[in-house]
C-alpha cells in the first residue's frame, strides 16, 4: 500500500472514537458495560469496593491477595480499553509508524529536518491551547458530551504527542554529541526488559507484600520514585549492555522469534583479534 492510502487508513481509525462515541451518547449503548458487569462481579466475589479498592494493594498481605485484585482489575482495564476506544488508536498510530520506519525517519533526522520544524511548530501551535480545552473537559466532566470530548482529544493529544517527538529530534540534531544519547540508548535496546522491570519494581515498592508505600505518597514523592527507578535502570542497562549483546528478555523474545539459540554474553576475544 503507499504512504498516503496507509496515512489515510491511520487517520479514519484516529477518528473513528468521535463517531463511537457519537453512537453511544446519541443510543445510550454503553459498549463497555458487559466488561463494567465482570469487573464488578470479581471485585464482589473478593469483597472488593470502592470504599476499599485505593488501599488493597497497598494492605495485601500475599499474591494470593494481590491476583485477586489483578482478575477484577482485568476487567476493569478491559472496560476502560473499550470505553476509550483504544483498538482504534493503537491501530492507528501502528500505522502511522510504520509509515515512518518504512522511511527510517528516525535514523536520518538530517534529511527530514524541515519536516521536524513543521511537525514541532504546528503541532505546538494546535496542540498545547487545545489541550487546555481538552484538560478542561475532562475537569468539568464533559459539559459538551462525550463525543466532543473525544474530538477535543484527537485534535490535542495527537499534535502535541508529534510535536515532542519532533522536538526531541530536533534537540538531537543540535547537540548529537552529547553523552546524554548513549546512556538514554540503552534503556531503549532493553524496553522489554525496562517494561516489565518498572511492574515487578513498583509491586515491590507499593504493594503489601513489599514496603507498601502505595496509596501514602503524595504526586511530587511518587514522581520522585519513579524517576528514581528509571535512573537506576540507565545505569543497569548501561552496564548490562557492556558484557551481554542483549537484555534479558529481549534475549528470550529472540530467540522465540527466531526458534534457534542465541548467543547472549559478548566474545571478547573476537574483539580483541579485529583491534
């Protein structure tokens, strides 16, 4: 397919949310109360209520408690994936990055600097005064409707999202040699690794089963631990990678890929023979 019929696909499924939405508001079908029914079916059965639900995690005692709390709240992210339409968006900006591997936009910055000035000077002119209006919405609950709320999403989240990423691109170009890259390089190579490292990590910092501190940290304390944890991650990354070719997960994700064994730790001595 060419570039402009897959952007054109991308922006129809981008879109599509305003018209669920319309649907639902306009009928009174909400598509994601069987989901709403389940979730509040196992939070019942686990003596789960909203009376209780911010500190369970945080007072659970055992896995037991804490698989619990994972089943109904399966549910619950089941309803909230329907509810925001996310099939539609991720499908989408699936899409749109594809379009922008299949050109290698990011590893020829150079070449596309002109387009980068565009994206991060519209999209901030769209995106940052929408937003406010979106972030207004959503404050005040909706006052124009729901459908509405989603369009205001749509023509903020989207041009502001490419805005930042065109920027830092930008920042990039303008200073490539600072060693800010190679260590931010690392944590990219080991994503997977990162992704479920940051889960295992909070489960041990905010559940019960760890220290606990979920539910008794105030925004500022919780933005600190999390910057934190994905400091300590460049480091390990950054280290990891100087003995092992890949992270530890993207290593069992490899080789599943691919059906065959793969090396993990570096040959030194190879290195050595070519310096």
């Amino acid at each position: 397919m060419s570039d402009r019929r897959i952007l054109t696909v991308a922006g129809v499924l981008l879109f599509l949310p305003v018209v669920v939405d319309a649907f639902s508001e306009v009928t009174g079908i909400s598509l994601a109360q069987p989901a709403v029914d389940k979730w509040w079916y196992y939070a019942g059965l686990y003596g789960i209520t909203e009376e209780n639900f911010g500190f369970w995690l945080r007072d659970a005692e055992s896995y037991r408690q804490v698989f619990e709390f994972l089943i109904q709240g399966a549910w619950e992210r089941m309803s909230e994936f329907i509810d925001g339409n996310r099939y539609f968006k991720v499908m989408g900006l699936f899409l749109t990055g594809f379009v922008i591997g299949r050109h290698r936009v990011y590893a020829e910055l150079e070449a596309y600097r002109p387009l980068l000035r565009k994206l991060c000077v519209y999209g901030m002119l769209a995106g940052i005064p929408l937003s406010v209006v979106y972030a207004t919405s959503a404050v005040c609950g909706y006052p124009l409707g729901k459908a509405v709320h989603t369009l205001l999403y749509t023509v903020s989240v989207y041009p502001l999202a490419f805005a930042y990423a065109a920027l830092l691109g930008l920042v990039y170009l303008a200073r490539s040699r600072w060693g800010l890259w190679k260590w931010l390089a690392a944590p990219g190579r080991m994503a997977l690794t990162n992704y479920i490292g940051q889960s295992v990590i909070g489960m041990f910092l905010f559940y019960g089963i760890g220290f606990g501190l979920g539910a008794s940290l105030g925004l500022g304390a919780t933005e600190a631990v999390a910057l934190a944890v994905f400091a300590f991650q460049v480091v390990f990354c950054r280290l990891w990678l100087l003995l092992f070719r890949f992270g530890p997960l993207e290593w069992i994700w490899r080789m599943l890929t691919y059906g065959k064994p793969l090396k993990l730790v570096k040959d030194f001595s190879e290195g050595s023979q070519k310096g």
